[in-house]
C-alpha cells in the first residue's frame, strides 16, 4: 500500500517541478523544453504504474506511444532551435518574433 503512495507521489512530484520550472522560467526556452520533456516523463511514470497495480497493459503500451512523441517533439524543437540561432545569433523567447509567419 505503502510503495503505491511512493510511486504516485513522485509521479506528482515531478509534474509539479515541471509545472513550475515552465511557469518561473519563461525567458530560457531550453529549460522550457527540458520541463515539458519532465511532464511527459511523469505521465508516462503514472501510466506504467497504474497498468501494473491493475495488471493491464495498455497503460504500458500509451507510455510507449507518449515517449515517442516527447522525443519527435523535442528533436524536432531542438532542429528549429539550432536553425534559429543560427540567424539570431541568440535564443531567447522574448525575441522569437521571426517564427510568427
């Protein structure tokens, strides 16, 4: 009983850091990814854990799906990062007018 509470409490608590590591850094959008990267992480924890305490394995099979989305996502927001410092020179979000159309 006690290891369920663990392994939702760290699943709550990594959300939680990540919620708060978009919300207080929202100058730096390396740290941004990092934290949505964190949120994926956490969910998908939640789901592994859940599909094992109900012996099911579709939460097994949505974690999968969800870590390979956040590793499209974040090859591909790294990619137009590097594009984009190539341009400016800096990366910063204040400045990213150039990617709005």
């Amino acid at each position: 009983m006690y290891e369920q509470i663990n392994y939702l409490n760290t699943s709550t608590l990594l959300f939680l850091i990540s919620i708060t590591g978009i919300l207080l850094n929202q100058k730096n959008i390396l740290v941004m990814l990092m934290s949505l990267e964190m949120m994926f992480l956490s969910v998908s924890f939640n789901l592994i854990f859940s599909s094992i305490v109900i012996d099911d394995i579709v939460g097994q099979i949505f974690s999968l799906l969800i870590l390979t989305v956040a590793a499209a996502e974040s090859s591909i927001g790294l990619a137009i990062l590097v594009i984009y410092y190539r341009i400016r020179n800096v990366i910063t979000v204040e400045l990213m007018t150039l990617m709005s159309g």
